[in-house]
C-alpha cells in the first residue's frame, strides 16, 4: 500500500482526495492532511476519517512513518518553500501546477529532491486524458508528419467572487493570472508535442476583474522544429466555461480536443485513414462536468506506480519546469514588449515576486 498526506485542503485537494479515497487506486490510500485554515483541514479529516492538522511538520512528526508520498497542494507561491521544508522527511513529493513560480525555485526543489533521494512529481493530468492519449500515439507513430502549428485554448469564467475567495488569488507573489494558473496545463501540452521552444511573443490584459496579474493574454511560440504554437488564455469569458482545448496541425493530418479540459475529440482526419480512426472519434468525446477532468486518477496511478516498480514519471521536476521556462520568458514578454528568447535570464517579469 502507497500511502499519500496532503498538505493543503484547498479546492484542487478535492480532487486527489477523491481518487486516493474512493477506491480508483487500490493500492493507495490517504492517511493525513494538513492547512493552515483548521476548517478546511478539519472538513477532510473528519469526512474521510484520517487524522487532521494545521502544522504540516506536526503531521509529518506523527504520521510520517506510515506516509510514503507528500502532497503540495498549497498555494503555488508556497509549492518551493514547503517542499523544500518538508524533503528532510525522505518523503516522495507531488506538487501540483505551477511546481513552482520562478526558475530558481523550480531548480532547488529538483536538486533537494536529488540529494535526498526521492522522487518529485509535478501534477500535469491533462496528459493522460484518453483523447490526448490517442493523439500521442499518432504523434509518435509519425502521422502527423511534419507539424506546422498547435494551438492551445482557455476560455474559462472566473468572476471577481472567486477571486475574492482567497487572497492569494490572482497575486503576483503566490499565483499569478491565466498564464500562470489556470492555462499552466494548456501550455505543458503544447510543449509536448510541438518540443523544444526558442522563443515567445506575449500581449496581456486585464479585462474585467481586479487583480495584480492578468486574467487575458495571448503568446506566439516558436519552436526549435519551425512548427508555430499559439497560446490564448482568458478567465473572463462570460458568463460561463467555454473550453480548453487543443489543436495540432500537421502535412498529414488534423486533431482538435475540446471539451471543459481538454477531454473531448472533437476533429480526427487523417491524410491517410486507419480503420480504427472512427472508433477513437467516438470514444473519446465524454466532456468533464468541471475543468480538472478525469485525468487525476491516471496520474496518481502512475506515481504509484513508478514508487513502487522504478522507472521514470511521464512528469518529474526537469519536465515540469520546462512548462515553468515557458511562461516566465512569456511574463518577460508582456513587460517588455519584445520578444523573448528562451534560455533568458528573468529580468522584468513579475511572477513570484513580493512587493
């Protein structure tokens, strides 16, 4: 048996809770969790029947030696600071979206998690979502052959109430806007098909809530294979959730998945047909009832997998900073108005910064 403690009971917590404790995962199980707030710690606790706290050391002192896997599921200012704090406890680490906010971060976290010898996750589960699963096998059967754009789209609907919720929201020091929050997933799966960014032309906004950060914006990506990525993200789409989707277009062959998140086939063609092609575009078209999807469970899946058998993560640290990498040299971009080569040393970009 894996066991898991979260640290954070947050609303994304409600998603690792649900597979660890609904029996998606046999040989898993969650055993504690944490936050800071006593209540939300205090409502997962009880309504789970695993032992609660509001000090995360305190919980790893009474329970770590029945805990296998650490959670991060706390803001995403604080992802560095409490891996990096908790990694003395020799526990495998899962941090969610963004692994961190600033590249140095990223970088101390993946070199902790080394020398102490364990494992870092970085949660990406739009990955193992069954459409984009079928799209990855064609990609890396060659029937695409060579990619010419990708694109990817989020047009979400967060008002000013959800933004208030929490204060951390919409910061500068602890989230960041759309770029950083929400399209974080949208911009890893560009990445994994269209490979290695050079650089990115970024404009942001923000349009109809009060936050630090944006809540539009749009990027251009060039990528080392010449192929063009478009990135447009927004969570002022009204008055509700319009999509997450996709799209990858290739000299033999077109695929878009839309959905809530990224969940429903919605074009399959291909230059040259197979007869399994309309099997795939009829299966892979059940749409999520909210924006997280049904890939959680697919990724823990893994990771406990990978724990207990060997073998390398579909996301670890080095795969989740490249997505990271990304959206820095793209908040670089917005501030200066250029374009950004990546590679580049963070100069104006704000996000991660107090003050």
């Amino acid at each position: 048996m894996t066991n898991f403690a979260l640290v954070g009971c947050g609303r994304v917590a409600r998603k690792h809770v649900e597979v660890l404790s609904g029996g998606q995962i046999p040989d898993a199980r969650l055993v504690a969790v944490c936050d800071v707030k006593e209540e939300a710690a205090r409502a997962i606790g009880e309504k789970h029947g695993v032992p609660w706290y509001t000090d995360m050391h305190r919980m790893m002192e009474t329970e770590g030696a029945r805990v296998d896997v650490v959670g991060i599921l706390t803001e995403s200012g604080l992802h560095a600071r409490h891996c990096l704090e908790l990694v003395r406890y020799g526990k495998h680490m899962v941090v969610e979206k963004p692994m961190a906010l600033t590249l140095s971060d990223a970088d101390a976290m993946i070199s902790a998690c080394d020398l102490a010898g364990v494992k870092l996750f970085v949660v990406k589960q739009n990955r193992y979502n069954l459409p984009v699963q079928h799209l990855r096998r064609a990609f890396d059967e060659g029937r695409f052959g060579k990619i010419v754009m990708g694109t990817v789209r989020v047009r979400w609907s967060r008002t000013q109430a959800y933004y208030d919720q929490a204060d951390w929201r919409g910061t500068w020091a602890l989230d960041g806007g759309v770029f950083a929050n929400q399209a974080s997933h949208h911009v890893d799966l560009l990445e994994w098909f269209l490979g290695e960014p050079v650089s990115v032309f970024a404009k942001a906004r923000t349009a109809l809530v009060d936050i630090e950060a944006e809540d539009t914006g749009v990027a251009v990506v060039t990528f080392r294979s010449g192929a063009i990525g478009v990135i447009e993200a927004t969570t002022a789409t009204r008055p509700k959730d319009l999509e997450g989707s996709l799209s990858i277009l290739g000299e033999k062959g077109t695929v878009e998945i839309g959905g809530f998140a990224v969940n429903e086939m919605k074009i399959w063609n291909f230059a040259e047909p197979r007869p399994e092609d309309e099997t795939i575009l009829a299966a892979a078209r059940e749409n999520p009832p909210t924006v997280y999807g049904f890939g959680h469970a697919a990724y823990l899946r893994e990771v406990v997998d990978v724990i207990r058998n060997g073998g390398r993560s579909l996301v670890d640290g080095l795969e989740g900073r490249k997505s990271l990498e990304l959206i820095s040299a793209i908040y670089e971009s917005v501030e200066t108005g250029r374009e950004i080569p990546l590679r580049f040393q963070a100069r104006r970009a704000r996000l991660g910064l107090t003050g």
